[in-house]
C-alpha cells in the first residue's frame, strides 16, 4: 500500500457509504446498529433479524419475486403497492367487472380472490457459506441439505461483492395468496405515468393481500380448505406519523445496484445505453399512448405494458441527467487513479478497460435485441385472436413490429445483423415492409417456416452473445470475465477501506436479497431556492383533481370527502389546515424491488409503505446523492383512510394493530 490522501479521499465516491447511503445485509445488522441508534432507533439488531425469536425479517416477503410486502396482522393480512398487486388485480378485472379502475374490496374471506401465479416468500435464515464451498462441499449439496428443513423450503446462494463473499438465503414459499383490497386506480395509481418518479406526489399505491396456509399453518397450494396464516410476526401500525428529521427504516427486498462499476461502464450508460433505450421506448410508447387514448378497451388492455415500458424509460431519463450533475464518470476516473495509487494495482483496472472493450458489442446487441426484436411474439394465440379487441389491436401491434424492425436496423452498428433479418428487408425494400411480412404470418400462421426461421436467427444471435459474454445475466453490464475482474477489484477496494478503518462502510451491490435501509424523513433542495416539502396532503389531491385528464381523475367520494372534511380519526393539522397525510420522503437507499417495503419508525412501527424514489435521485443505483436522494412512501394514515372511508372496510383495520 501507498501513500493515502484522506481528507480528497473521503470526498470521492469509491462506494464507501455516506450519511444514510447503504443496503445492509440484516444478519450482519449489528454492525451498524450503534449508527441506527444514534438516528433514532430505538429497538436491538436481534429485533431486525434473529433465527432464535420472531423478529421483523419474520413480517417481511419477497412479494411476487419482485416486489416487497409486509404482514400486518395474526391473520396473514398483507400490504404492498397497488403497482405491485397490478397483474393479480388486473386478471380479476374484465370490462364488466373492472377492479382496475373501481377497486375491489373483499367483504369477507369467502370473497378473497386466489391467485394461480403468485407467491410470497419469508426469509427464514441467511448464513455466510463461502468455507463451507471452498471445503469442497457443494451449492446443490448445501440448497439440497437446507430445503429438507421444511415444508415449502427455498434456498438459493447468492453472491456478495462480486463472489468474494457467498451466502445461503432459505426461504418459506407460500402460495395460497389471495387478494384483499384494492383502490380504485384513480387512487392507487393516481398520477398515473405522469407523476410516476415524480415529487410532489399523491399516489395510493397500495393493496391488500392474505397469505393463506394448509391446516398446520404450513405452506400449501390453493385449497378452499386452506386458511388464514398465523404469521410468527406482524407490524404494529403507528398512526402517529413521521415529521421531518425523524428517524426511518426500509426492510425490504431491493432488486440491483452497480455502485462498484468501473468509469467505462458509467459512460457507456450515460452516453450509450440509456440513451438508446430511452430513444426506442419513446417510440413504443408514442403508439401505445395513441391507442390508448382513442379506446378504452384498448386502455384496459395496454395498460401494464404501458405501465411497464414508461417506468424504466423515465428513469433512465433522470439516471442519465443524475450522472451528469454528479460528474459521476469523472469521480470514477479519480477515485481509479486512487486505487492504483493506494494499492499498487493498476491491471486489473487496465483488465476491466480491455474486457469491457471486448464485451461492449456484444452486450450493446443484446440489449438493443433485448428493446426490440424480442418484445414481439411472434405468435397470437387463438384465444387472444378470437378476443373481440383483436380487431381493435391489430394496427398497434403492426405499428410496434415496424418500430421494432425500423430500430434494429437503425441501430445495430457493433455485430453483423441477423442473416434472416438482412435478407428479408432486402427482400421487402424496408424493415416497415418486412415487419408488415412478419406480422402477417405471426397473425395468420404462426408455424410458418419463414417466421420459425427467423425466430431461430434470434436465438442464434442471442446464444453466441450469451457465449461471448459467458453469462446469461444482462443485470451488470458486464461478462464472465468481468465479474472475475471485479471480484479482485472489490476486494481491492475493501482492503483499502480496512486500511483505513473505513470497512464497515462498504455495503453489496443490491442483489433481490433482504436488506435494511435507514435514515430519516428530509424534504431537499434540488436548486437554489427550491425546496421540496417531505409532506403532500389530500389538499394537494384535490388541486391536482381534473375529470378531463385521466391520471388526474379522482373518486368522487374523495371529493366528497374533501368537502365535508368528514376525516375523522385521520384527519391531522399541517400547517394549521385540517387535512389528511399522503406521501412523504425520506433518506433511505432504495431501489426498484423495494416497492411495497414497510417504513418503519424508530420502534419498528410501520408508517408506510415504500413505493417510489424521486426522478432527480434514480441515478441512486449507480451513485447515492444524500443531499437529494429520496425515496417516497406512501403515509399509512392515507392507506387506512382509504380502506376505511372509500373501501368502507374498516372491518380490515380492525384486524390490524393500531398504535
Ligand atoms: N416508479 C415506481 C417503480 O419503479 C413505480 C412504478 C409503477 N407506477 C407507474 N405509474 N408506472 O416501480
Ligand atoms: N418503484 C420501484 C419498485 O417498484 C422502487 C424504486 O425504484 O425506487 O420497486
């Protein structure tokens, strides 16, 4: 090791975690759990996570493999966000019966909607495994050993810091889950795509769900004879509320963050990656919004896909500007020459700059392959055909096969195109004209030779890129031998950090693994003289209120309930107004798969539900700004006023316990 230069260093963004910046793993809580009290929390590391006694990690599901929930009653009841409930919410729903839009509220278990393909998982331990792999003993030895434990038993090994740590996750599974409640859209999704990454925000977004167990309380698949699961632990609610500066904690499930990518990285997803996917989704989205405006059938029908393509492509748009204000490639670029400097070890930067060199084309193909070609079908079922709003679909879905043909061509500038797609736009004079072919054929016979030859050209193309890159996983931009490299690199960078007592502070890339987050309810300010509130009001719901603008259109009974102020127990004053809570901020590290995660107060009281970060901050994944990135929950005081008063279904409420 070299001379260290402390005070610049600590100045650089190495991923060495800053005031509230962190996803932690909750078996090593202890470590931190002096800082966590020393902001407000008032419970042990053994209350967060402990295989000896209930604790909260027992309250806390990876909802439907993406999404986090939380039990909040002895009964199994389950809260999470309305965007994560969507598809269970949505395939209840038809024109008719449309809970989408009117909401649903189950009056009693009878009315409780089972579920085909949606499950909720408990973490029952974690355990550091890398000796136990290193003897030689292994993965499918260790899963096998840990699934024998019990009913309904999931483990998985998962990496920490790029392999040099690998620990074993064993999950219970259950999946009888059945849906509760739900809001109406105009509340859970009020603001729609529109407000979506967006402060201020007025969003209901959540839903009820109730896990259900076989008669021993076990995992068990759907039976009407299945019943309520008596969890081993459930949040008591606090209906008191946070206000600024209070302490907050995220227990919760976030999905991926690439805080220790390399500077070449940075800039290819600033400069290249965003940019393109960013372009592309325009397009999609231009003829999805186009046809939803002038159908509501055709709304109904488009609305996850919609949904789902205008989430990541507006916060690539925010990611690529928080890059940009940070100067996030330049800081790497210095905090690397550090590195070299403090540690003497300038290959395996100089390895990862000539790896990714080599691996760009190929990931740059996948991805733009992953934006286009492979968001077609290339098949309609008969089912899907014989549905009257086929007729009403057919110039949008001929619309997305021109624009995902039209950017292929366009863009693919790094590997030889697909021998079947050059030869077919040469063939049809124009990808527009060649997509029309396709279209056609994928309509009217799916099994056609041409279309089954092209589908074996993606394949193709899609299999070497795999090969070359050496992994399947498109989540680091990176290859095989890149997460070998990065492996070194981190370890690098972890030993640098010990040698500056700074260790503790380096946390694992987010990996769809359980984490604590803290930190404390804070407004910010963006720009000079811009600062944005920690709170919105139902006020603010009723500004925004417009019949004519659908993201906009509320619930008359809310109107209504506005104009009678008839809150009762929910009603709050904020700044001398009687009112009622809605959103709020705070400082927690969060990422997509932290939707739905509980907000918890300094006693382990939940005071809302995590949905969403602001659109300034979704740069978070890549580099964590405190001074501006917020994640945005929605105030349990809301969510229980909405069951209560536009659900009329406080017999829910009743179930949970209220502080
Ligand atoms: N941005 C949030 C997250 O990444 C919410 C997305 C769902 N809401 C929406 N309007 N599309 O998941
Ligand atoms: N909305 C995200 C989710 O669904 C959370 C985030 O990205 O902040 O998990």
């Amino acid at each position: 090791m070299k001379r260290f230069l402390p005070a610049l260093l600590a100045l650089l963004s190495l991923g060495s975690a800053r005031a509230d910046e962190g996803m932690w793993l909750p078996s090593l809580i202890s470590q931190r759990i002096r800082d966590m009290r020393a902001k407000g929390f008032r419970l042990t590391a053994e209350d967060i996570y402990s295989i000896n006694k209930a604790s909260m990690k027992d309250a806390v599901v990876l909802f439907d493999g993406g999404c986090t929930g939380e039990v909040v009653s002895p009964e199994g009841l389950l809260l999470t966000n309305h965007h994560c409930g969507y598809d269970a919410i949505q395939s209840h729903s038809s024109v008719e019966n449309d809970y989408l839009t009117h909401g649903f509220w189950a009056r009693s278990r009878t009315e409780e909607l089972p579920n085909k393909r949606l499950n909720v998982k408990f973490l029952v331990r974690m355990e550091e495994v890398t000796d136990r792999l290193a003897a030689g003993e292994t993965a499918e030895e260790i899963i096998g050993r840990a699934e024998a434990e019990g009913t309904g038993y999931k483990a998985q090994i998962e990496q920490m810091y790029y392999g040099n740590q690998q620990f074993l996750f064993l999950y219970e599974q259950f999946d009888d889950v059945r849906l509760v409640a739900a809001p109406p859209s105009s509340i859970g999704k009020f603001g729609g795509d529109t407000d979506n990454w967006i402060w201020p925000r007025h969003t209901g977004d959540f839903s009820v769900f109730r896990i259900y167990a076989g008669p021993d309380n076990k995992p068990a698949a759907y039976s009407p004879d299945n019943v309520p699961y008596k969890p081993k632990k459930h949040f008591a609610i606090s209906t008191k509320g946070v206000g600024e500066g209070d302490f907050t904690m995220i227990y919760g499930f976030p999905g991926n963050t690439q805080q220790y990518i390399v500077s070449d990285v940075v800039r290819y997803i600033a400069e290249t990656s965003d940019p393109m996917k960013i372009a592309i989704r325009s397009g999609r989205l231009d003829i999805i919004s186009a046809a939803q405006e002038s159908d509501p059938a055709l709304r109904i029908h488009y609305a996850a896909k919609h949904a789902s393509i205008a989430n990541a492509w507006k916060k690539w748009q925010g990611e690529v500007l928080g890059i940009e204000r940070l100067g996030t490639y330049a800081k790497k670029l210095e905090s690397e020459r550090r590195f070299i400097e403090a540690t003497g070890d300038a290959g395996v930067l100089e390895a990862l700059r000539t790896e990714f060199a080599r691996a760009l084309p190929y990931y740059y193909t996948r991805e733009l392959l992953s934006e286009t070609l492979l968001t077609l079908a290339y098949n309609y079922t008969d089912e899907e055909k014989a549905d009257p709003i086929f007729a009403k679909r057919r110039s949008v879905e001929r619309d997305l096969y021109r624009l995902a043909f039209a950017e292929y061509a366009a863009r693919n500038t790094q590997l030889p195109m697909i021998p079947e797609v050059a030869t077919g736009i040469e063939q049809s004079g124009s990808p527009e004209a060649y997509a029309d072919h396709i279209f056609s054929l994928a309509v009217a016979d799916p099994k056609n030779k041409e279309l089954a030859a092209l589908k074996k050209g993606i394949g193709a193309l899609t299999a070497h890129i795999v090969d070359e890159l050496g992994t399947k996983s498109l989540r680091n931009f990176n290859s095989a031998r890149m997460n070998e490299l990065y492996a070194r690199y981190v370890e690098g960078l972890r030993r640098w950090a010990a040698a500056e007592k700074r260790a503790g502070a380096m946390f694992p890339d987010a990996n769809l693994t359980l984490r604590v987050a803290y930190g404390k309810v804070a407004g910010y300010e963006y720009a000079d003289g811009e600062y944005h509130k920690p709170q919105t009001t139902l006020d603010g719901i009723i500004a925004k209120d417009n019949p004519a603008i659908y993201d906009y259109d509320i619930p008359q009974a809310l109107r209504d309930l506005h104009a009678s102020k008839a809150y009762g127990r929910w009603a709050v004053e904020i700044d001398g107004r009687r009112t009622v809570p809605v959103c709020f901020l705070a400082t927690n590290h969060t990422t997509g798969g932290n939707s739905g995660s509980p907000i918890l107060n300094g006693r382990g009281e939940l005071v809302g539900i995590n949905f969403d970060r602001t659109w300034r901050s979704t740069m978070s994944d890549i580099e964590f700004d405190p001074t501006i990135c917020r994640n945005i929950a929605v105030d349990i005081r809301y969510v229980l006023m909405v069951i209560d008063r536009i659900g009329g279904a406080s017999y829910l409420i009743d179930e949970m316990p209220l502080k």
